[in-house]
C-alpha cells in the first residue's frame, strides 16, 4: 500500500493487541492462526491488520452460518 498525502498509515496489531481488541487469550489468537486468520510476518514477528481480521471473521461466519 503507497503511502502519501491524504492516506493514513494503517497500523498493525501484535498477537497481544488483537487478542484484546477481539476479547479472547493469546490461545485463541494462535489457534484463529492455524486456521487461516490473514496476518503479516516479519521475521519471527506477526502482526495484523483490524479490517483484514474482521472481514475474514465475517466471511467465516457467513460459510459456517
């Protein structure tokens, strides 16, 4: 994503920050990971992006009705 006048930055959240902004521990997070949850690794680092999470929640939940 370019960055540039008008555009904000988006921030990405640690395994710890989504695991807040969704309400559930660091075992939920890892296991959300295994099955699918769409995140950005750098190295050994992962992070997410709220929208990307929450579509992909939203999407999960109307296939699994």
């Amino acid at each position: 994503m370019k960055r540039g006048p008008g555009r904000p930055r988006k921030r990405l959240l640690t395994i710890t920050d989504i695991g807040e902004y969704l309400q559930v521990g660091r075992t939920a997070v890892y296991k959300l990971l295994d099955e699918g949850m769409p995140n950005y690794r750098v190295g050994h680092v992962t992070r997410f992006d709220v929208d990307e999470v929450l579509a992909w929640l939203r999407e999960r939940q109307a296939r699994e009705g």
